[in-house]
C-alpha cells in the first residue's frame, strides 16, 4: 500500500528541523516511553506498525534510539493528530481508552516535544509585511485616502490558506518599485500641497434630475426634449467656473439628427452646444458666472433641432459630469481638505527656525503613526532635513516638503513591515511578552486589518494595554472596522472570496435534473438573447454577504461555534432567496435577514450548505463530492487527506468505465474505490461529499439527478451513519465538536499570528479547546483564548 494512504495526516505543512540538542530529562521520557507508551502502541497499532508489519513504511518497535523517539517532533505530531482525530487506529480495530489515550498525548507533549506546558513556547514571528488589504486599510486611516491597493499592487501569496502569512510576504524589487510609487501617488494626493484650495462642487450626470424626479441626464434622446437639474449651494460671493461634460453615443450608421444642449444657471443662459451624430465622443465645454452665497440650480435642457424628424435608430447625449469650482480668487479659497490631519496651523511660520521647529512637529506625530511606535531623533532629524531641503527651494510650499518626507515614511521598511520588540526579560529567560506597542498592532491587525487607533496606542503608551485587554477587544469588535476581519478571515477560511469569479454553467447543471434553459428574452430593440448561463454580480455578492453576515453574527452576537455547523436559523436577502428559490415574501430588499428555519429545512442552518461553499467546491458542470468531502475534511474536522499518489486513475476513467449510460456521482465513486490506491483517502472523502449531494453545483436543493434519486446516506470515517446532511451535521456538532473546536482554533491562531502552528503550539491550542468545552464553545472564548495566549502575547528571546 502506497506511502500517502497510511502516513499520518497533519493540518498544515511542518518544517523539518534538525533533530533538537540532548535534553534534560531525556532519559527520563524514553524511560516514561517504553513504561507507559510502547504497551499502548503494542495493544492498538502493531497490527499494522510493528511485529514485522510496516503500513506506511514505518514501525513502532523499529524507533530504538534516542534520536528516534525525541529527535522527531514533526513525527509525533502526526501521531497525536491522527489519534485525537480517530483516523487511527482505523475502524474496526483496537481503540485505546481515555486513560491510554491521555497518557499517550501528556507523554508525545512532555517527552518527544520536550514542553512544559507551565512554560508555553510561544514559537517563532517572522517580521510581517503589509499585505494588500492591510495596506489599503492603513492608508486610510493614516493618510485619509482611498487607495486601490487590488490593481496597484501585486496580490500576496498564500500560505496555510490565508494570505498574511509572514514565511510568504515576500518583498521583491518590482513589489518595491509599486510601493515607491504608491507612496508617491498618495502622498500627491492626501497631503494638501497648500494651506487653501480652490472649491469644488461636484456630481455625475445621474445625479441631476428632471422635475418629477423619474428621470436623469444619463441617456438622453436626441429625439426627446428634456430638461435635468441639480441644486448647487455657494457659502461665498465670487466667480465660479461651470464645467460640463457630455458624450454623444450613436451607434450604427451615421444619423441626421441634431439637438442642443443649453446650461442654465438659476434660469439664466450660460451656453449652448449643437450635437450632431458620433460614436462615442466625448466633449467638454466650461464658462465663468457670478455667484452670490446660496442656493443655485443649474440646469441641462436638450432640445431637437428637427422636432419633425422621425427616429432611425439609437441616438443618446449623456451629461456625463457637471462641476462648479469657485471662487476663483485666491482670498476666497477654503481651507483645502484634510489640511487639518497632517498640520495643527491655518498657516506655516515664517522664520527658519520656527518653521523647522513645525516640521518636526508635524512629522513626529505622523512618523509615530505611520510606525506605530515612537522614533528615534535621529530618524525624525533625517525626516525634517528632507523636508526642509524640499521647502527651502524657491516656488515650493512648506506643505510640499512635508509631503515629500512622508512619501519617504510610506516606503520605509518601518511602515512597510511590522516590526516588533519585547518587553525586557528576566536573566536566563527563553520568553519576553512584546512591548505593549506590538500588541497594539497584533490586535489591530488581528480584528481591524489596519494600525492602531489612538485608544490602542494611548493605553501602550502608559502601559496600560494589557490591564485593559477585554476592555479593549470588546470595543474593537464593536467598531466597524471589525468587518474587516469577519470578511478576510470567513472568505479565505470558508472559500467566500471564490465566489467573486467560480466557473458555474447554470445552464448545464440544471439540464442533469431534467429543467430546460428558459426561452432567450428580448430587451428593447435588440434582438432575443439567452439568459446568462453564469452567476449573476448580485447573486455573486448575495453568495458571499451570507456568509460573511452569517459569521459576523456569531463573531459580534458571542454566539456558540458549533452554530457555523449547524443552526435553526439563516441570513437571506430578496436576491439570495429568490436564488434559492424560496417563496418571494420569505425576505425583502437587497438587507441580509435573519430567517428562522423549519425543523424539516432540508439545507438548514451552518456554512456547510451554504450557496457559496457548495459552489466553490464543486466543478463548473456538475457537483464533486470529492472536493466538496476534502473541504470537510480539511476545514471542519482537521483531518486532511493526503494528495493522491502519481499513478491514480482519474474520475473519468471510471465514470467511462461504467457504459455508455451517465452514472450518478454515487457510481462513479464507488467504481474509483476499487482501485486500492484510491480507496484509503476516497473512503474518508466520499462520504462527506456525497451527504450534499441534494445540492447542486449552484448550491439549489434537489431530489434527482439524471432521472435518478438522490441517496445522501453515508458513513462517518470513525464509524458513525447517517441519513442526510441534517443527520450529518448533528454528529459533527455532537461527536466531533472537539475536532471542530481544535480545527477551528488553529485555523484563528494561524490567522491572528500570520504564521502555522508547530508542534510547539500544541499547549496553547489544548488550552483553548479546553476552555471551550468548559463553556459552551462561545465564540469569546476562543478570541480571547487566542489573544490571552503565550504565542499571541509572547515572543522567543534570540540569542
């Protein structure tokens, strides 16, 4: 039997370091081996790992020497895995006891890992750098601007499935080039470059009106006369400049109509453009009027120059854009927006000094911010000599200076990376906590995806943070910033991201329960079109709001963690219940909902069965139960299997293998586990993803499949049956609640530390499943176990 079929499964990938250095009492745990655990392994694993047999190409009684039973941490931890998940021994043979089962995991923590548990390890941090949604989020906070980091940078790796994991944030010359020059693009635009600014009065052609309210300037016929308005209001008498700007979009064959289009300005004419056919071209015009302060209405009135002239075809003029900016004399100029986030005065000083003194000022409270920790005065001298090389040139502002030091800030590996420090340590001690700055910007990176706020670093700054850490995880989870860790850590753990761009076929997957495409529809003039066979953008986004809404309730209500499994309730809009096809008043408007559920709800509660998990583990045409079973597997029970080994046949071999007729996902299935090879891992897999074989590939309830009903009934891989995926669920949520409890706080821990867990972890993650098996399994007892933790709240001391 292959290697991979037998070897035990770890959830994450694991380094294999060198084997550890002689330790104290090393004699003492091989002595604690061979007295207490080579009998539990003797009774329960030697059938097939000893006594001559070696599954796996491993044994037992073959590990003689010191090197073999302490030497292999990574090992161990396989073992411990695989046992506390029931994986092994496999069904049907010897399973140890609770007391042999707990002697075998206190002597794999103590002997072959080498832990106390009393002095928990808190692992390695390598130094993180700013992902993509980090980025973004921190210069919106820091800097006041929205800046596209998804098209302007590159995307971040992935690693132990999320994508801030500090082994793979790699920084390459290109990556460098696009953050020199993201830092240069927002320092151009956040920082003001002077004290006032011109005025701006801004809307899009959608936004002006016609009287009743119906209709905008986005198309307009040249056929149709039609008049659009917008209010504009003015605090200061002055001249303002009226822009305009319109399209002309004729499609096909040139056209003789003509209009005009006029602008008026509280009733009074300001010019007049004729427009005659063109194929989207695009025009601008701008005049100059007095305006008192108040409100004015300007005005877009199109008219036919030919009102006779009967219609041939499309002929549109689109107010793409109307602005007002005024006044244009410079001593009516406001204060220029955000001029008040980077600097304390309406105006700079004059004197040299004086305004050097401002410099420092200015860029020590953003350096501090932008760092997240205060600097040294040696790096703010550097910052404010920059700035002053810049402003003491003749024709620059003092506040261009300023922008060009900042522009050095955002692309300073301090910004760019999270650098951390730690408190200092006793003499001799392998462990310090981190300073309370980088626990500041372990919790906010954590829950907000972006710096501390003044709270946070208020509180570190007197060392008050950690006297104040429930105080401040509440308040963090009630801010709405917290959505940034409900959708990045529910889309990368439950999939939810994929459903933005999964391949699904609607038309072909429904074809294979027996419904026909609808008849193609016709819109306007045009000709009849199909339906779209793909998701729809609002399905997409209604897919994913559900899940993200479904967690975000159990996250901020401190609801249980087995509801992600199972629950009596749901969250729908119009479009996702239209979507599932559930009666048209079941919830209304484009708002999630809380829906309770009947008892007999055949999809139920839980992120299982939800539209955008189905969808992402199946194929563009049809289900597979395969992916559908591997992610049960991997994300809810911690037990993956391994990947299959290089001469496994492919599910289409055995679905041809089968005759010409089309065989359910059941045949094809059961034909592939004939295969030895296959049968080991598909035997764990299988059942699981044909339990949800009543969904399809788009996620719809179904009874049928190729003229044929659906049998959801299984086999859990430890053994227990049942009916359907209601049935299953409840054996997850019972049976196994300590395999979800552990999954899921890896998969927090993985995700708050941006790193995977090592077999050195292994106390502190026990901890916190412990603690939630003592209290119901709230969702605040895993965040807090997390961030209360040694590898949360500690760091290694290097050497």
């Amino acid at each position: 039997m292959h290697r991979a079929a037998c070897a035990p499964a770890s959830t994450a990938p694991v380094t294999h370091a060198a084997a550890p250095a002689a330790r104290a009492g090393d004699a003492s745990a091989v002595a604690q081996f061979y007295r207490t655990v080579a009998p539990i392994l003797k009774e329960h694993c030697y059938d097939c790992h000893g006594g001559g047999v070696t599954k796996a190409d491993f044994a037992f009684d073959e590990l003689t020497s010191r090197d073999d039973l302490l030497g292999q941490p990574e090992f161990w931890l396989k073992v411990l895995r695989n046992t506390r998940s029931h994986l092994m021994p496999p069904p049907g043979e010897s399973t140890p006891t609770a007391v042999q089962q707990a002697a075998l995991e206190n002597w794999i923590v103590t002997g072959a890992f080498g832990l106390d548990p009393a002095q928990p390890d808190p692992g390695h941090i390598t130094v993180r750098r700013l992902n993509r949604t980090d980025y973004r989020n921190t210069i919106r906070d820091l800097v006041g601007t929205e800046f596209d980091s998804e098209h302007a940078l590159a995307a971040d790796d992935i690693g132990y499935g999320f994508d801030h994991i500090g082994d793979v944030l790699s920084l390459s010359p290109m990556r460098m080039e696009k953050l020199i020059a993201a830092a240069q693009s927002i320092a151009r635009v956040g920082v003001p470059a002077e004290p006032t600014a011109i005025s701006e009065f801004f809307a899009l052609g959608k936004a002006f009106l016609t009287d009743d309210g119906t209709k905008n300037g986005d198309p307009m016929s040249f056929y149709q006369e039609k008049t659009v308005a917008r209010t504009f209001t003015t605090t200061i008498a002055g001249d303002y400049r009226v822009i305009m700007a319109t399209s002309v979009d004729g499609t096909g064959n040139p056209d003789p109509a003509t209009c005009s289009g006029t602008v008026f300005c509280d009733g009074k004419e300001v010019y007049t453009q004729d427009y005659a056919w063109a194929d989207c071209m695009f025009f601008t015009n701008e005049r100059t009027v007095r305006l008192e302060p108040g409100d004015h209405k300007l005005e877009f009135r199109l008219k036919p120059l030919d009102p006779a002239l009967k219609q041939r075809g499309k002929m549109d003029l689109k107010l793409v854009w109307m602005q007002l900016v005024g006044p244009l004399e410079r001593k009516a100029w406001a204060p220029a927006p955000g001029y008040e986030r980077f600097f304390s005065r309406p105006r700079p000083p004059e004197a040299p000094a004086e305004r050097r003194d401002y410099a420092r000022e200015v860029l020590g409270r953003f350096a501090v911010k932008a760092y997240r920790r205060p600097i040294t005065d040696a790096l703010l001298d550097r910052l404010v000599a920059l700035a002053e090389n810049v402003y003491s040139s003749p024709g620059t502002t003092f506040e261009t200076g300023i922008s060009r030091a900042i522009v050095a800030i955002l692309a300073s590996p301090r910004f760019l990376f999270r650098f951390e420090e730690g408190e200092p340590a006793a003499a001799g001690a392998r462990t310090a906590p981190v300073d309370e700055y980088s626990l500041a910007s372990r919790l906010s990176y954590f829950l907000w995806s972006t710096m501390p706020d003044d709270a946070l670093v208020k509180l570190a700054s007197t060392g008050s943070l950690r006297k104040n850490l429930p105080a401040e995880v509440r308040r963090m989870l009630a801010d709405p910033k917290c959505s940034a860790f409900i959708e990045n850590f529910s889309g990368q753990w439950l999939l939810s991201r994929e459903v933005a761009h999964v391949a699904v076929n609607r038309q072909i997957v429904l074809a294979r329960e027996g419904i026909k495409p609808p008849e193609p529809v016709r819109r306007g003039f045009g000709p009849r079109v199909a339906v779209p066979t793909d998701l729809t953008p609002d399905e997409r986004a209604a897919l994913k709001g559900e899940v993200e809404t479904y967690f975000g309730h159990v996250v901020r209500e401190n609801r249980p963690v087995l509801e992600l499994i199972d629950s009596d309730y749901a969250f729908l809009n119009q479009t996702l219940a239209t979507y599932y096809g559930l009666p048209a008043d079941t919830a209304k408007g484009p708002e999630m909902r809380r829906i309770t559920l009947s008892v007999d709800d055949p999809r139920g509660g839980g992120v299982i069965t939800m539209g955008s998990t189905l969808a992402v583990t199946s194929n563009p045409t049809r289900t597979s139960p395969v992916k559908r079973g591997k992610w049960i597997l991997e994300n809810i029970l911690g037990a993956p299997a391994p990947p299959p080994p290089p001469a496994v046949p492919s599910l289409e071999a055995s679905e041809k293998s089968l005759g010409g007729r089309a065989p359910t996902q059941r045949e094809v299935l059961a034909k592939h586990r004939e295969d030895p090879l296959c049968a080991s891992c598909h035997n764990r897999m299988d059942p699981l993803g044909l339990a949800l074989e009543n969904f399809n590939a788009l996620g719809l309830y179904r009874t049928q499949e190729l003229d044929q009903p659906i049998d959801s009934a299984g086999e859990l891989f430890s053994g227990e049956p049942f009916k359907n995926v209601r049935e299953l669920k409840r054996i997850l949520t019972t049976s196994h609640a300590r395999e979800f409890y552990a999954t899921l706080t890896e998969k927090i821990m993985i995700y708050a530390l941006g790193r995977g867990v090592e077999y050195y972890d292994i106390p502190a993650l026990d901890k916190i499943v412990a603690r939630l098996e003592q209290n119901g399994g709230q969702f605040s007892d895993l965040l807090m176990g997390v961030i209360e933790s040694a590898p949360f709240q500690q760091r290694r001391i290097t050497p």
